[in-house]
C-alpha cells in the first residue's frame, strides 16, 4: 500500500503519491476500513486503517495510521484488542466499515470474521458473521489506540432547528439520566409544558446552556415559550467533556477536585448532579 491516489477537487485531476513506513507499510489488502480524523489545529489528517484480507486467504486485525500531508504509515499497537486474545492468531475481520466520531473515536460496524486462520490450512478458513463473540459494533479511541467497551459522547449538544441551515452547539447542564423517557414516564400534570408539545412521549427532558444572543439557533431558543413549544428538533451529542471517566468506580468516589474556567463551568453543573444522584457506599464530602 506504498500507492496513494489523491483526488485534487479544484483541478478535477488524480495524482499518485508514494508513501513511506517506519519502516514498513500496511500490506496489500481488500475489504478493510478506513477512519480520518484532523489535529486539533488542523495541521496534519490522521488515516486509521483497519483489518482486511488479503485474497481471502490472509486475514489482519492489525492497526495503521497514514499520516497526511507527510503520507507516512506508521503501526499502531492498539490495547485491549480481546478478541484478538480470546480467537488465536489470523483472526482478521473483512467487509466492515468504519465511521469516525469527535476526531477520536473510531466506530467499527459489521464485517466477517476468519477464526484462528493461520493455523488452518489455505481454503480451510473458519468463517463467523459477527455475534455475541465477535462484536458488530468495536469503538477504537484514536487518541489512545485502545478498544473501549462503552461509547462516551460528551456532555454537548449540536441543536438543528427545521427553520436555521446551521446547528447551534450547547452544553448540556442537566443530566444524562435526565433525558431517559424509560426512567421518566410522562406525566402530564406535573410536566404541563411537555404536554402542550404536539407529540410527547415522556417527561424525559434536556436542559442546556444557552446564552442570550444574536447567534440565530441561541436567539430562536430564546424565543417566547408559546412560539416554539411543541417544535421538533434535532440533536447530536457530541464532545470529549465526560462523567465519570472510563474505568472508575462512582460508587467508591470521597472526594474530587472539578477545575473549569469560563464556560467551562456549564458542563461541572451537570457533573455535580449526576454525583448527587449516584449511589455511594461513602458519606459525601463536599
């Protein structure tokens, strides 16, 4: 894979570049699947590259960044790739596809799986669609390169109001668990402006923050009540700011120390609430 095609969109013209490796590069393969995320200064793309076959008789479950514009591969060690562990060597996923999240989460869906290939003869592959073993849905974060078990989206909320071509970003400051309608059912006389909305189906709710100003989706939000109730809106979450974070345990939490500067305060309102409402074996310290 030495071979890169770069399509240029002003000239409508294709150019081959070739790459180099640190110091190899990815073998020739099909079926794999491709992830692209930017730096934070948009100084340089990051190309993950992910599994593949090599004329169905070779399978890769091996990681590769191309790094754009140097178009240099560099070999990932990715962590916590159990099902690399659980199903022995040559175990690759093909025919999969690979969408990115926030430039640092790499969601991997679907695919076929050869079981433990290199130790079957060529043609003699164990072949599994994915299931309870081999998972349909993988998420690598890319800023680690490990496989994580739970998708943390954020506590941001990109707003699409039908009538503004261009979504509004909020931070949400109420919290997560708040916006379950199978924790919240409806309940009109206590939710009276949920049920003036055309098409309620629970008392579930999102509370952001959302400042008074002319940016038009803050603006329409900031509108009379009885212009936009019952408005159908679109939301996406989004954003790396999360709780709690992975692998701790809210339930041993004494004490933390929460460091925020200007807006940054928004996101610690709904963190405060969430550890408010959490289970814990140890008196509070606040």
């Amino acid at each position: 894979m030495a071979n890169i095609g770069v399509y240029d969109i002003d000239s409508s013209s294709w150019y081959l570049v070739t790459a180099t490796g640190t110091p190899d590069i990815p073998n020739g393969r099909t079926e794999f699947c491709l992830g692209v995320s930017r730096a934070p200064d948009d100084s340089s793309f990051q190309v993950t590259l992910y599994g593949g076959t090599l004329e169905n008789e070779t399978y890769y479950d091996d990681v590769w960044v191309l790094s754009v514009p140097s178009f240099l591969w560099i070999r990932v060690q990715d962590i916590d790739n159990q099902e690399l562990v659980n199903n022995g060597p040559g175990t690759g996923r093909k025919g999969h596809t690979c969408a990115m999240w926030e430039d640092s989460q790499m969601i991997v869906l679907g695919g076929i799986y050869a079981v433990n290939a290199a130790t079957k003869p060529q043609g003699q592959h164990y072949f599994s669609v994915c299931d309870t073993l081999y998972s349909p849905i993988r998420l690598l974060d890319t800023s680690t390169y490990s496989w994580e078990t739970q998708f943390l989206a954020g506590q941001w909320l990109d707003v699409h109001i039908p009538s503004l071509p261009q979504a509004g970003g909020f931070t949400i400051t109420s919290t997560p668990r708040d916006a379950d309608p199978t924790l919240h059912p409806r309940n009109p006389d206590t939710s009276p402006l949920l049920s003036a909305a055309s098409s309620p189906i629970s008392s579930a709710y999102l509370e952001l923050a959302v400042q008074k100003t002319s940016n038009p989706p803050a603006a329409w939000l900031w509108r009379p009540e009885e212009e936009i109730l019952g408005t159908e809106l679109r939301v996406r979450v989004g954003g790396s700011f999360v709780w709690p974070p992975p692998g701790l345990d809210t339930t041993t939490v004494q004490r933390i120390i929460l460091v925020a500067g200007g807006v940054g305060i928004n996101p610690l309102v709904s963190i405060l609430s969430h550890l408010h409402e959490t289970p814990t074996s140890l008196p509070p310290s606040v």
